[in-house]
C-alpha cells in the first residue's frame, strides 16, 4: 500500500491503512451539520493509534486482529475463512467493527445489558 492510500498520525508516528482505515474515517464525532467525516471528528472519536495491528483472542475463544486507538480498538473480522497464515489467522476478505471496550472493561457479557 502507498503513502497515498495511507493516513498518517505524526504524534503516533503510524500508518492506518486498508480497512481499518476505511472504518476509522467513516465514523466520528460530528462537529457540523456535513454528513461526510472529516479527519478531526475522526480523531475526536478513535484517537490516534496506540500499537500495530496485532492478533487479539475475544473471550469466547475466536482469534482476530486487532489495533487499539487512545479511545477504541478496531477488529478486523472474518465472514468466511479461506486460508489461515502461520499464526492461524485469516488471509481473506475482512470487515471491521469497533470493540466493546466498555462492556468488557466492567466484565459484562455480550448481550446481556442494551448496547453490549
């Protein structure tokens, strides 16, 4: 991927890109009545980046790849695996979804209160 397709956070020092970048710039915190996204709702939503993509296990066991942002963590999901890589992730197609931070910071289960 080049630079252009990339977005970077210079106080991070680090490079968003592919899907979870498409994920990032599509939601935030609107500022104005404009319906597109700008880079500071972004921002004031997610944060910048706090590590590199990294795998990630949910608690109920499913393997995943992961980035956390100073106010999220960015999954990248599987809807049908094809091949898996050496640590066993999938090399196909994904889709990303913000983590539940909160629900699992206070130990509750998914789906057992409105909006976890």
């Amino acid at each position: 991927m080049t630079r252009s397709h990339a977005r970077t956070a210079r106080r991070a020092r680090a490079w968003v890109c592919g899907e979870l970048l498409g994920y990032w710039r599509g939601r935030g915190t609107q500022f104005d009545n404009d319906l597109a996204t700008s880079f500071a709702e972004s921002l004031a939503l997610h944060g910048y980046p706090l590590t590199e993509e990294q795998p990630f296990r949910l608690p109920d066991g499913s393997l995943l790849v992961a980035r956390w942002f100073e106010r999220a963590r960015l999954e990248r999901h599987e809807p049908e695996c094809g091949p898996r890589d050496a640590n066993g992730l999938c090399t196909g197609p994904y889709y990303v979804q913000g983590g539940l931070l909160g629900c699992r910071a206070a130990g509750l289960v998914p789906g057992s209160v409105p909006g976890c």
